[in-house]
C-alpha cells in the first residue's frame, strides 16, 4: 500500500487535533510491511510535520503566489491548485495500491481511492455561526469532500450520525475512528506544583478551561458561572488558550467573573500538562464536539471532569464526568462545586483513568488503516 497524504493543514495551524492526529498515526501505518507514507508538505510550514519512516514531500513545486499583485494572486491561487491537485492524482495512479488522503478538504481529480475525514458537523448543527465567507465556503465544501471519498473516517458515532442525517451518505461507507492522547506527554504528575506557583503565579484551588473560546465553545456560560461561585468557594478560573480577542479585553474587564480570571496564553504541552494536573476540575461546556481530546487529556492526568451534557462527551467520556446543563450556569456552577467533595473528585479521578485507558494511537492507526484497506477494495 502506497499513502499519499495532501499536508495542507500544516500551512494553515501550528498545532491542533488534525495535526496531531495524522502526526501520531501516519508514522505507525508507515512502519507497516508493504506499506509507504508520503505527505505533500506545504512550503514555509507552521506546524511540525509527521516524523520517520513518514517521507516528506514538496506540495508546492509551483509557487501558490506570484508577488506581482495581490490581485492577480487571487485569481490564479485556485487555478495552481486545481493544477497541483490534478499532477497528485496522476502521480498516485501510477502506483498500483495508492490510496490518497486529504489532511483539511483538498481532493484528487479521478479515480484513485480516498479518504475524508469528517471531524464535526457544527456548521450544519449551527449555521447561525457560519455566515462569513469562511464559513458559507465550509458549508459549500463540506459536503463535495465527503461525497468525493471512496470512505470516510468518522472520529465518533455521534459524528458518523451527523454524516448520515445532514449530507443522506450511507452509513456502510463511513468508518468509526476515534482520537487518542500520548501517554508520555499527559499522565499524572504532582511533582512540579513550584512551576505553576512560582514561575507562572497561579494559585490553587482553581478550575481549568482548555481551547478556543468562540461561539459554540459555549465560554460565555463559565463565566457566569464562575462569578456566581467564586465569591462562595474561591475557586479561580485558569483559561488556557489564546490571548484575550479585542472584544474580550473591553467586556471581559467589567464581567463579574473578571477578579477570578488568569490566562495562560498558548501552553506547551508540558506546562498544559501541569496546568491539569492541579486543577480542581476541567471544565468542558462545549454545546458540541466532534470528539474532544481535552476530555481524555484531563482524565490521563487525573483531574475530574465537568462537561456538557451532550450525547458526544456522553460518548467519550461515558461514567467518568459529572455532567451539567450547558444552558444553564447554575447548574454548572453546582457541577463544578460537586468537585470540592474530596470523595466526589477522587470517584471520578479514578473513573477517568480507566476510561481514558480505552484510547490508544496505536488502535487508531490500525483502524485508520482498515479503512485504507477497504478504500482498496
């Protein structure tokens, strides 16, 4: 089996669940016997590409831009696109087992097997949030990537379910795959609590939020959850994610939950590491998710969890998360407090671990590959 895999993600985010994903698996189908991966990597990448026995390849061998004008850039991107897409497709038809896979909505021209992957589908469960140019295109796209794939990887059934209801695809052509966390990058460790103290001055006890904060992440409901219990309990809120938006800075500062916020901008996995293990709780009020891999991050480093409940963390994290309203901030607010029961937090600190145990990257390469296998017939 020969597997192509268009790298485009990697131009587009340094980090985040896709590159993890393909960053993790790709090098575990490659050590296979009669098995080889090449990934057309962008040129200039943000993010780090898969390592060894993975071959790097230059997705880019006719420049996306030409600099004479932006003007003319916009017109001819699409057309150098449609050109590199269609010189992949002929380059993997001349291998006899080549199955092809897209890391973010590109597809081949003709008839080489493929693989989409379908991550969430929250632009059809909220279209109100979709109504840019950015997303009307997803809204557009979407739908022609997946009909386009020979099969396609589901990262959970609840996800599969979307696939089927929205976009009538047959449910015999999409395959279960669910995400996994590294052991050696998140795992309980209590013995650095110094480095959060001293060098980054957070203080315990405080709850922790993990991500992106727009729309349908749901955030604006912790906050109003935080300013009902802070005063009460004196749990802070530690937001690991990106800096404060412009709109964030000006409301944030006038928000009753504001005395009880620190962000920690961008954490490195081992500080993110840390950042769970000492919390009291990870919070998780999402209205969706097509998988949420900070679910089994928290629960690989022992930190009770408190999530939405949906049928995806239903899914995911099944007894081990107290769960809440996501409509309704006293009901999370209660959730959350649920955690300061010592008893409580310690029932499902160990229920976590043993969910959390379930997800292996090695299983997800060996089903990812199934599917290939099916692609090829």
């Amino acid at each position: 089996m020969h597997v192509i895999v268009d790298g485009v993600i990697y131009a587009r985010q340094r980090y985040g669940g896709i590159n993890t994903y393909f960053n993790e698996v790709l090098p575990r189908i490659a050590q296979k016997a009669h098995t080889s991966v090449d990934v057309l990597l962008p040129r200039d990448p943000q993010g780090r590409p898969p390592g060894p026995p993975v071959r790097l390849l230059s997705r880019d061998f006719i420049l996306p831009r030409t600099g004479l004008s932006w003007r003319l850039d916009q017109k001819l991107e699409p057309v150098i696109e449609s050109l590199k897409l269609t010189s992949f497709g002929l380059w993997a038809k001349t291998w006899a087992q080549a199955v092809f896979q897209s890391t973010y909505f590109t597809s081949l021209p003709g008839s080489v097997p493929q693989i989409a992957m379908a991550l969430d589908m929250n632009h059809e469960l909220f279209p109100e949030f979709y109504g840019d140019l950015s997303g009307l295109w997803l809204r557009r796209r979407y739908p022609e990537y997946l009909r386009t794939a020979t099969r396609i990887i589901a990262i959970s059934k609840t996800t599969k379910k979307h696939v089927e209801q929205y976009y009538s695809i047959a449910p015999e052509l999409i395959d279960v795959v669910y995400p996994a966390i590294n052991p050696a990058t998140f795992h309980v460790d209590r013995q650095h609590l110094r480095i959060l103290t001293d060098a980054r001055d957070i203080h315990l006890p405080y709850i922790l939020y993990v991500g992106g904060r727009w729309h349908y992440k749901n955030f604006t409901t912790l906050l109003e959850a935080v300013a009902r219990f802070y005063r009460r309990s004196g749990l802070t809120l530690v937001v690991a994610g990106p800096p404060w938006d412009e709109k964030e800075s000006l409301e944030i500062p006038a928000h009753g939950a504001a005395p009880a916020l620190q962000l920690v901008p961008d954490p490195d996995d081992d500080l993110l590491r840390l950042l769970y293990n000492f919390a009291t709780a990870f919070v998780f009020p999402s209205f969706h998710e097509g998988f949420g891999i900070p679910l089994l991050e928290a629960m690989a480093c022992g930190t009770p969890v408190v999530a939405s409940d949906t049928p995806i963390f239903r899914e995911v994290a099944g007894n081990a998360a107290v769960y809440f309203n996501p409509h309704s901030p006293d009901d999370l607010a209660r959730a959350i407090e649920q955690c300061l029961d010592e008893r409580t937090a310690r029932k499902y600190r160990d229920r976590g671990l043993l969910r959390v145990a379930q997800y292996s990257w090695d299983t997800t390469a060996a089903q990812t590959w199934a599917s290939y296998q099916r692609a090829l017939g």
